[in-house]
C-alpha cells in the first residue's frame, strides 16, 4: 500500500508492504463553512456572553491583535469583514485609530515580507504593528495568582477596545489555543510568556485539557485583567477549511472552540503502536524545527515505549529559533540537557530543548527534513530518509512478526486520549 504525506508545500509518498498492520490516524470530517464572511457577520451579530459592537459605545481607540504566520488563520478572508464592521459600527472612528498587531510570542518579529503573506491588501489605512516581545513598548496590567506578569505589546495596550482573531488548535501543553492567547502570549513579553511556560511542568498542562490545566488558565486570568473585549476564533480542518467560528467573550469562544476542535482532533486509542509515521501536516506546521516539536510530541502519545517514530518535516525555515538552538547545541545528549533543566529551572528556548528530549529519551526518533544532517544531530536529532528508513525498521522484524503501524498524517494537531475521562 502506499501513503502520501504532507511534506512543506508538497507531499511525500511511502510505501508500506500490504500484510501490514496499518491504521490510519485521521482527523474527523466536520461540515465545511461555505461563506466565511457571511459566518463571520452573523458571529458578529449575536457573540457569546457579550454585547456586539454596534451596542457598544464608541471607542476613542481599537486594536486587533492576529497571529504570525505559523498559524494558518484566514486573515485575509476576516479581517476586512472585521474592519468593515468597526466601522460600520462607529463612522466617526478613523483608521488612525485603529491599529492591527501581528504577534507571534518569542517568534522573531514579522517583517514586512511575512505580513504581506498573511495580511490582506486593503485594511481600510489603519495601522500595522508588528510585535517584538523583545523590544516593542508594554503595557503593565498586574500579576496573575499564578505569578505571571501580565505585560502585553502597548499598542494593544493602550487601545480602549481590544480584540483578539486566532485559531482553537490542541496544544501540547495549555490545552488548545484560542481565547485570550493571541494577546496574552502572541502579543507578550518575553517575561510573562517564560513565567506561564514555566508551569508546563504541572500534569494538568496536557493537550486538550483547558478546565483545570494551569498554563491555560492563567492565561484566561490575564486576558481578564487585560480586559479583552472580544475574541474571533477559528476551528480549522486539516484542509485549512473552517469547520467552526465564534465571536464572543475570551473564555466562552475559547469553550465553544475547544468543543469543535475535540470533535475533529481528539481521537481515542486503544493500544500504543510499535512504529508511528507522522507528518506535521505540511506548511505552515512543519515551517521550522520549533514548529515541528509539536507533532513529534503529539505522535509520541500513541507509540509504545521504546517504540520507533518517523518524523516527516520540512522545515525550510530550518531550527527557527535562535535561543533553542544555541541552547541545544551545548549538550552532548538529551539525558544531559535534560538534568541540567532539571537543575536550572525554566527557560524559554530550555524548554523546547526539554520537550525534544523527553521524547527522544523514550523513543528511537528520525527525522527526515530539509535541515541538513550536522544542524539536526546538534539538535540531538537522526535525519534519515523516510522510506529508506521505514524499511530497515520493517526488515529488522521477523517474517512472522508483523510490527503494528499509525500513521498520523496532522500530528501536530492529533492528539489522542485512552478513554472519555482520561487524555493521554
């Protein structure tokens, strides 16, 4: 039989001997919006738990916080519905007040090439800021309960009326994306970003837990001292098809997202599998090797320990992030760079390298990617081919073994759980 596989912009085709045991692991099919901007209107008209803007008193300033392009949400089909309604809404509001900031966390800052990609051509003359949690002005809110400093782009800020446009996504460990994300880490400082990561370690901070996982609801807490008055989320099929949209308070779009992406993403699992194929799902979530640690987690949830995972991802942006990346490299192994996490606490760009290696200490990984083979191995990472790959691991099992196979063709999306009660 043969499998094709999203790979960067294209695909990968393998080959896999018939008398395998080969199960498929696809996300559910959900019924497809057929008019985004139509949807969209009617989500403005009537949002969850709160009022829509036309009930709204003016504003003497907006600002619409979107992510980067590692997020493959339909800006250039929302935001001028969005816009569009602003200022139907309040005709006096000009677009010198009105500002749109591009986020994307500790990501380096958009540049002009990266927001032309994701941006539409007419955004009415309003602003475009693009967020470094580095360098660009913050705005102090407080602490969460938690101990995070909420200090978010002051652009946002500083605006009278905020709003949020994101995608519900799973994530591996704040549970889904979503809510009040797209500000409260996409718009972030890089310290309050590094203080909520830091309670990944909690084993409530799971993919698909957003009820009592703590990174997420910290998060949720910040967005409230922030004050974000109204979210736009999209639900996306693997297709990058909208299955679902909501308009409406943080939380409750967060809620009514999370139900829609469970419904396409969370699949059960009966037993583990000896060997596990996964794509990333092709551009924009195997962009770079940052990006595509995700999928290599996810995948991770459905192999038996000691299992083997062949991990298919591009990554023509390469590793992605510099701080990971000159982190990693220092390391002769990952049971060394894990212990010394262990001893130094949470870092941003530490914790990458930690995520790879708590599955690469349980796991035999290869990577096939357009990263060359030295910048993979300093990241403690075997590139290998994949089909060339996918036979030796076959012909390693006796004629009368036959190794059970998943293929997991969105693992940085799928993710999977062994009953109703329990998510692995």
């Amino acid at each position: 039989m043969e499998i094709q596989l999203k790979f960067g912009k294209g695909t990968r085709t393998l080959r896999l001997p018939d008398r395998a045991e080969v199960v498929v692991m696809t996300p559910r099919d959900l019924p497809v919006i057929g008019d985004l901007p139509v949807a969209l209107h009617e989500a403005l008209d009537a949002p969850l738990d709160t009022l829509p803007l036309e009930q709204r008193p003016r504003p003497s300033s907006v600002a619409i916080a979107v992510p980067d392009e590692t997020r493959p949400a339909p800006l250039k089909r929302l935001l001028p519905v969005l816009l569009k309604r602003i200022f139907r809404a309040w005709p006096e509001l000009g677009p010198k007040n009105v500002s749109v900031v591009v986020g994307g966390g500790l990501h380096p800052a958009p540049d002009t090439a990266q927001m032309a990609r994701i941006l539409p051509e007419d955004l009415y003359g309003c602003s475009v800021v693009s967020h470094d949690a580095l360098t660009s002005p913050m705005t102090s809110f407080g602490t969460t309960s938690r101990g995070t400093p909420v200090e978010i782009n002051a652009a946002i800020g500083e605006a009278e009326l905020k709003i949020v446009v994101g995608m519900v996504d799973p994530h591996q460990f704040q549970g889904m994306t979503g809510g009040s994300k797209g500000i409260t880490i996409g718009c972030a400082s890089k310290t309050m970003i590094e203080r909520n990561h830091s309670l990944m370690a909690d084993p409530a901070a799971r993919v698909g837990n957003i009820a009592d996982n703590p990174t997420r609801l910290d998060l949720n807490e910040a967005g409230r001292m922030i004050g974000i008055d109204l979210a736009v989320n999209v639900c996306l099929n693997p297709a990058k098809q909208a299955v679902g949209l909501f308009v409406g308070e943080c939380e409750a779009t967060l809620r009514a997202g999370a139900a829609v992406t469970e419904q396409v993403y969370g699949l059960p699992l009966d037993r583990p599998f000896e060997i596990v194929i996964a794509s990333c799902g092709g551009e924009p979530k195997d962009i770079c090797l940052y990006q595509a640690q995700k999928g290599l987690n996810m995948a991770s949830q459905c192999a038996e320990e000691g299992g083997k995972i062949l991990l298919l991802a591009a990554c023509g942006q390469g590793v992605g992030d510099p701080h990971y990346e000159n982190y990693v490299r220092r390391f002769s192994c990952p049971v060394e760079q894990m212990r010394e996490f262990a001893d130094q606490g949470f870092r941003m760009g530490a914790h990458k390298a930690f995520l790879f290696s708590r599955t690469l200490t349980r796991f035999t990984v290869v990577v096939d990617s357009e990263m060359d083979a030295q910048t993979l191995a300093q990241c403690h990472l075997t590139k290998g081919d994949a089909q060339i790959t996918l036979d030796a691991w076959l012909a390693s099992y006796p004629d009368s073994e036959e190794p059970r196979i998943a293929v997991v063709p969105n693992a940085n999306t799928t993710y999977f759980y062994r009953s109703t009660t329990q998510q692995e």
